[in-house]
C-alpha cells in the first residue's frame, strides 16, 4: 500500500513538514477522521500544527485525488486516503462507527439499473445507514 506521502510526490504536490505530518497521520488512520480528528492526532506530534494547517492541507489532498471527502450525514466532513479499489459504506447510526464493504451483486444491480435507463456507469457512491440488529 502507498502512503499519502508517497502518493504526493508522484502527484508533485510539495510537502512541507507539517503538510507530510498531516500525511503521515492520513496515513495511519484506521477509521474516517474529521479535520477537528485529525488535529487532535497531529498536534499530539508538534502541538504548532494549526487547525488552519490541517484544513488547507486536507483541501490540497482533496483537490488532488488523494484523499475522498464524505459526509456521512453527520454535519461534518470526514476523509480516508482515496481508495485503490472501490468499495461503499455502512454508517451505524446509533454508534457512527463506519464499515467498509464490497458486494459484487449490488455492484452488478447497479450496473444493470444504470443499462436499462440508457447510461454506462463511471462512478458511484453507496452509503447505506443502519442500527445493530438486537439478538
């Protein structure tokens, strides 16, 4: 797996040392951290990152393709590292814990749906929002 950083270089978007920080903490994110997230985790490293900092640093990615930019209906934007394949999301709403998955046959019902209205698809998002099922 490539990291944000190396990501960047093959991209040409210039790292300053907070910037690669930034990346670095992308990097390691195991879940889909908000900017507030990510500052908490940097400033933890060099407590001068600024709030500012990580915002336009995330924007650089963003506009980049380095990273994805989701709502998750949640008021705040979260982010991961932009994916090497596909895949769509699970939002427990009660917990706000996300999961990733990949199904072929919605992948495949998603295609025919977009054939029979006339249309190739080039790109989509699924989010599906959800509560645990009591046992």
């Amino acid at each position: 797996m490539n990291s944000i950083e190396k990501i960047c270089s093959q991209k040409g978007v210039r790292l300053t040392d907070q910037r690669k920080l930034v990346a670095e903490v992308m990097s390691d994110a195991k879940d889909h951290p908000d900017v507030d997230e990510l500052h908490k985790r940097v400033t933890k490293i060099d407590p001068k990152v600024s709030v500012a900092t990580v915002y336009r640093t995330v924007k650089l990615f963003e506009e980049a393709g380095i990273i994805e930019k989701h709502d998750f209906k949640s008021g705040k934007a979260r982010y991961e590292r932009a994916p090497e394949e596909h895949h769509d999301h699970l939002i427990d709403v009660n917990s706000g814990e996300i999961i990733e998955f990949v199904n072929e046959e919605i992948e495949k019902l998603q295609e025919n749906v977009a054939k029979k209205l006339g249309y190739k698809l080039v790109d989509h998002r699924l989010e599906l929002y959800g509560t645990k099922i009591k046992k």
